[in-house]
C-alpha cells in the first residue's frame, strides 16, 4: 500500500460547499472501486487548492483507465465545482499496511477480512496477500457491494472483540454461524466475483468459541457435513477447507491450546 495525496487546483469560481461535495463524491466512488482504501480522506484547503490524503494499493491505482463509469463521471463534475483534474502525488509506502499481493493472476482467492484490517478484503489464495479489486471485473457497477458488506462485517467483528462488549453475543452469531445474514451475503459476493472472473473464491467463516473444546478439531463442514479437516493449517490460519462449498475455517480461537 502507497500514501499518497489528491490535490484538486481551484480553477473558477467555488464554495467550500460546492468544492467538499465534489471530492468527496469523486473520492467515494474510487473508494467503492477498490482504488482507493480506507473511509478516511482528510482534506485541507491550501488557498488555491485542495489535498486530501489517501491511501492507495499500488502507485497505478488511480490511472482513469481504471475508473468505473461512476469514477470517471464524478471525475468530469469536479468541472462544474471549479475544480481541475486531480494531480497524484506518492508520498511513499504505508508502513501500517500489508502489501498489495504481486500475482498478475491468482489461482484462487480467499473472501476475508478483520476488524483491524486497512486493506482489500479478498486475498490471494497462495499469498494470502490483499487483491486490489480494481482489477477484477464484476457485474455491478463497481465493487460497493463487496466494500459495504466489509464495513459491516469490521464493525460486528470489532463489538465482538472488545473486553467490555455490547451485543457480543449478537455480532459473535453474525460471524460465526454460516446462515447469518452477514455470511450469507458474504458467500454470495464470492460467488459472484467466482462467476465472473472464473478463478475459484474461499469463504473464511470466522470460529471464535465453541461449546465443546474437545470435538472441535474433529468438526464437519457446515456446508456439507463432510471432513474438512487440513494435514496442515492454511497460511498459520485455517485449520479446514471444503472445496465444494467453497469455505476455510479455524479451530476456535477459545480452544486452539487445547486442540
């Protein structure tokens, strides 16, 4: 991942109103697209121009032929804000973000994410490394779909994870339990990126607790029923895959040291 700054040259007659509106619009529909990361883009007005700071995947995530239809019509109404085009500037590598994995074609990917994470939710298969979704294709307009269902999925993850938990019990069945309405959105955003791209997409279904430490390393697949169970855990993280159901898991993290 690269830090870098948008600056948007005044060129006519604008408003604060008018300037916000329009970058913010731009800068959302890069970030439903995958070429830009994080919700945050602080913006700072410079006299004569307006920055905001972003954090990008690769130094070439912001190159217009990326775009979606929606990126490159935002991009044409900075226009009407008195805006010019924007000028990218690479300030350098993010150090508190892994990088952006280096296949130019991955043999699977893995549809995961974390509350703390600041990256692509989907992962190479082999690398385990964040997938810049921009590359991808995908039948809707653009990947918000995909980057909605990851706002979500990090909000109930991070309720869970908290010492002091409010609906813990609620978010922790959302993760967990494979019929969710949060996983069975989840497995079928990997379906559909599958189908459309043709590469394999693993589902990672979070286990945190069990109520039987004893028999979870023996555990079916919830898809199936079948024995899932790996020789050797998958990236030092999952324990079991189904390749039918297209799902990865872990013992639960409650019970690792017993198991």
């Amino acid at each position: 991942m690269y830090v870098a700054e948008l600056e948007f040259k005044i060129i006519a007659d604008t408003n604060f109103a008018q300037a916000e509106s329009a970058i913010r619009h731009y800068i959302e529909k890069l970030i439903f697209n995958g070429q830009i990361l994080g919700r945050e883009f602080p913006t700072a007005w410079q006299q004569d121009r307006f920055c905001s700071r972003i954090v990008i995947p690769d130094e070439h995530a912001l190159l217009a032929k990326y775009h979606s239809k929606l990126g490159n019509t935002a991009l044409q109404q900075l226009g009407n804000a008195g805006l010019a085009y924007p000028q990218l500037h690479v300030l350098g590598m993010d150090l508190m973000s892994p990088h952006t994995d280096p296949c130019a074609k991955a043999k699977s990917y893995i549809l995961y994410t974390r509350f703390s994470d600041t990256c692509s939710p989907l992962r190479c298969g082999e690398h385990f490394a964040p997938t810049a979704l921009y590359q991808l294709k995908t039948s809707e307009p653009d990947h918000e779909q995909l980057i909605r269902w990851q706002l979500q999925y990090q909000a109930l993850d991070e309720i869970q994870m908290q010492h002091t938990r409010v609906l813990d019990k609620t978010a922790e069945r959302s993760l967990q339990q494979l019929h969710s309405t949060l996983n069975k959105q989840g497995r079928k955003l990997a379906k559909q990126l599958e189908l459309t791209n043709g590469i394999p997409v693993f589902y990672a279904l979070y286990s945190g607790t069990s109520t039987n430490c004893s028999a979870e390393a023996d555990k079916t697949c919830p898809g199936c029923g079948k024995n899932w169970r790996l020789v050797q855990p998958m990236h030092d993280i999952f324990d079991f895959k189904c390749d039918s159901c297209r799902l990865l898991s872990n013992i639960a993290w409650d019970c690792q040291s017993s198991s």
